[in-house]
C-alpha cells in the first residue's frame, strides 16, 4: 500500500478495506470436506487438496513497490479477505489487518491502528477466476481505498485540496482533517487525504494458495503538518514490476490451514497475525528498482 511522500499505498498495498463489520450471506460450500479447528501442526500455508470453490476466508500479504524522489519505497500490508464465489465471478471483502512502510528520503511514516481501522473501500465490480484448481487465472475485484475521504464517485471524483471540503472527514477523531500519520523519529504528524486503487492479477499455484503482482494507483492531498518537516509530499510513481502478493486460505476448507483458534466461525487479524511473515515477509527497498 503506497502513501504519498513516504505512506506508499498497497492499493492496496495498500484492498477492500470497510469500517464496520461487514459480513455476508451464510455460503454453502458443497464438498469442502471436514474442517478441522485450530492451526494442524502437519499443515502449512496452502497445503491441502482445494475445496473446489474460492468461496471462504483467506490471508493475504501484498508487498508493493513505488518511486519517491527516485527512490524505492516498499510497503508491506496483510489483510483478510472474504470471498463469495458466484461461478466465475467473485465478491470479496478485504479488511487491512497491518501495514508496513519502508522510509523514503529519511522520512518513515508510521500509519496508526485508528487510521487503519477507518479506511473506507466501497465495492466497485468484481473479481473473477477462470477455475478454482491450480493453473486458474484470477483477477480481483477493484479495490478502492479511501483514507479521510468521503467521495459520491469514490474513483471518478477529483480529491480535494482544500481541508475545509466538506468531503475531508476527521476519519480517526484526532481534531485534524483526514487522517493522521506519525512521521518515525521526527515528532510530527502529516494531515492528509488519500485515495489507492488497486487490482491483484495471478493463478492459482497450489489449490490453496494464490501468487501474483498487482497494479496500483495513489493520490494524496496533505491538508497540514505539526511541523514543517511533516509536510513534505513528493509525487509518488507506481513501481508495479515489483510488486507481488500472495493470497492462502486459512478457514479449513479444503484440508487448508484453519486459524480460527476460538472456533467461532470468524477469523480475526489476531489470528492471522503469527502467520503474516510466513506469507510474505517484508524487504529492504533495492537502489536499482527506481532507475529509469
């Protein structure tokens, strides 16, 4: 997920990302087999023999690349996602569970749990996969996360640049328009507006387990700083050549992974979070990866 001036948006990286809960019809989900409870010590991330259908809750860790100032800029964000499967075609409701971000010019943004718990990611279209088996071509749905921002046309309306538009909210309740990020070190804190657009390309490489890149696009508008130094907002450029994610189901279906530990029918980002790094972990920004 890269963010502007240092906050890179996985787009997504940054994702559909809602407030609230959400949730969806109970899914039936024929021939998946018995789901075992709780993480087996003999299964691992996208073990298991597939449950013929995408239709469940999965884990995914997207790490994208973006050029700041010529330099790399790496985030790592993992989220769930809730997949309703309708033939081909696929709902999905992605929620950000951790977001990481590599420092760009000197400068690490640090993006609290309260803006991560307001991001907005109203749903576009959908996704699609060509067969649920390995080999299976898979396209997400859009994902359009909005940060401190209430838009009617959440990808077609221009961002506003003035912080008293009505369409900057307070999302995290701090007193200060958009949301707020901590700059690493520095004491300071940039008020900002953001919107990411994102869309996940891959296939399915094992039955439980889907690896791919993504395509990204993000736009901030600063509205304020505590400190000048925060205020600083270069440009950021999609660097999609080096992006990837991976997605594993993790609901035991399928003879998959189950990380539901409480067994209450709703996995949590708690559960999930002893097996973000197992995924994907995050890397050190490379020199070369911005070099035109």
């Amino acid at each position: 997920m890269l963010i502007a001036g240092g906050v890179v948006g996985g787009l997504g990286s940054g994702c559909q990302v809602e407030r609230g809960s959400g949730s969806f019809e109970e899914q039936v989900l024929p021939d998946a087999g018995e789901v075992d409870v709780g993480p087996g010590e003999d299964v691992g991330l996208g073990d298991g023999a597939g449950a013929g259908t995408l239709g469940g809750t999965w884990l995914q860790a997207h790490r994208a690349s973006s050029c700041v100032l010529g330099q790399e800029q790496v985030s790592m964000g993992y989220y769930l996602v809730r997949i309703e499967e309708d033939g081909e075609l696929l709902r999905e409701q992605r929620r950000l569970c951790a977001l990481d971000l590599s420092p760009v010019a000197g400068l690490r943004p640090l993006v609290p749990p309260a803006v991560i718990a307001t991001i907005q990611s109203p749903e576009i279209d959908r996704g699609f996969v060509t067969r649920p088996t390995p080999g299976g071509a898979y396209t997400s749905a859009t994902e359009v996360g909005l940060w401190g921002l209430e838009l009617e046309d959440p990808v077609g309306d221009a961002i506003p640049s003035d912080p008293q538009d009505p369409r900057v909210v307070d999302a995290d309740a701090d007193g200060e328009p958009g949301v707020s990020l901590e700059i690493a070190g520095s004491g300071c804190r940039r008020y900002m507006g953001q919107r990411q657009i994102v869309r996940y390309f891959g296939q399915l490489t094992h039955a439980n387990l889907i690896e791919g890149g993504s395509a990204t696009h993000t736009h901030a508008e600063v509205y304020g700083a505590s400190a000048s130094l925060c205020q600083i907002s270069p440009p950021v450029e999609p660097n999609d050549a080096f992006s990837v994610f991976k997605m594993a189901r993790i609901d035991g279906l399928g003879g998959a992974l189950n990380l539901d530990a409480d067994a209450d029918g709703e996995l949590t980002c708690e559960e999930a979070a002893p097996y973000f790094e197992a995924l994907l972990a995050m890397r050190e920004p490379e020199r070369d990866h911005c070099r035109r």
